[in-house]
C-alpha cells in the first residue's frame, strides 16, 4: 500500500540539506505572496519556479504527477466555474496559484522528514507558553495525525476489498459507515492507550 503521506525521498540535493525551518518558512511566505499574482504570465512564472525546484532536488516528474493528481477534482470544476464568471485570465491565475502552492508543499514534503518539520513547530509553539500553549502536546498531536491518516487509508482499503470480494455494489453509504465506525473505534483505543499513559488530563 502506497501512500502520500511520508513520501520523504532521501537525498543529498541542496533542497535536502536545507534546515526544515527555512523551508517551511519559505513555504508560509510563498503563501502570503500568493495574493500578489496578479497576471497569467506572472502565475506561470511561479509554477516554473517550483518546477524547478523538483528537478532540483531531484524529485522525479511521476512523483510531482502523483502530488498533483488528487488535487484535479477541486481544480477542474474550480477552473470551469471561474472561466464562466470571471474569464480565462482570473481562471488561470487562481488554479496556477493553487497548482504552485501545493506542488511547492509537496515539494518540502517529499525532500524533508516528517520528523523535522514536527521537531520545527514544537520548537517554535515554546514561544507561546505564556499563553498556556504545550509544545510537548503540539508535538503529540501532530505526529498521532500524521500517524492516523494512514491508518484511515489503510482501513478504507481493507472495507472496500471485503466489499469487493462479497460481491457488493459499493454505494457511499455502505462504504462510510463502516469507514467511520472503524475509524471511531480506532480512535477509542488511541485514547484509551494515552489514557493509560496519563495523558488523559
């Protein structure tokens, strides 16, 4: 079973061996520097950018294909309804800023750790302890999400191969109930092991 969860590829590209910090950070700017794209030529300029940036750290082009692809049923309808109320030129601005913002998300994912990037925002939560804020549970909760989704994915597989082997018609609802049952389950017994660890409080 493959997942997009944890796709770190090892490597010793100049993008591997900058600090997680500095490429979060860079992520966070890009994000707020989004809202200046104001032209196609301006959009496509970005997305070379990050293009770039993959065949950099050398990411090959499947992968960057594979961080894409779960993103077309939101970009695809996203692009018609903009081209019918706004036009072609906003249409391609907001679905190339979108594009680039994800694929250059994808791209930290996939050229640093997991580890690293948890390790990065623990760090910088401990500046917010006056407020009452736990980096150590910041720290908790972040990797047990990590840890979940592929759990979710996981059982999600499994229900529709049994279903599959019954013969059954998959219907969304035969699917979800199960998935969330599954899943509320699973959840339970993570609580009951924190629980059980003291982390109940």
């Amino acid at each position: 079973m493959t997942t997009t969860i944890g796709l770190y590829r090892s490597g010793t590209s100049v993008l591997h061996r900058l600090p997680a910090g500095i490429k979060l950070s860079t992520l966070v700017v890009a994000g707020f520097c989004s809202i200046l794209v104001r032209t196609p030529a301006q959009t496509a300029a970005a997305l070379v950018v990050v293009v770039l940036g993959y065949a950099a750290g050398g990411i090959p082009l499947p992968l960057l294909w594979q961080t894409l692809r779960p993103l077309l049923w939101v970009v695809v309808p996203l692009a018609a309804f903009q081209v019918i109320v706004m036009g072609w030129v906003r249409a391609a601005v907001i679905v190339g800023v979108i594009v680039a913002l994800v694929l250059l998300a994808g791209l930290v994912t996939l050229t640093t750790r997991t580890s690293d990037l948890v390790d990065v925002i623990v760090r910088l939560s401990r500046h917010l302890r006056f407020l009452g804020v736990s980096p150590e549970r910041i720290g908790l909760m972040l990797n047990l999400a990590i840890r979940g989704v592929p759990l979710v994915i996981e059982l999600a597989e499994s229900i529709r191969d049994a279903q599959h082997a019954r013969g059954q018609v998959v219907s969304p609802r035969a699917f979800a109930v199960p998935l969330i049952v599954g899943a509320l389950r699973r959840a339970d017994e993570m609580g009951d092991a924190l629980a059980a660890r003291g982390f109940d409080d």
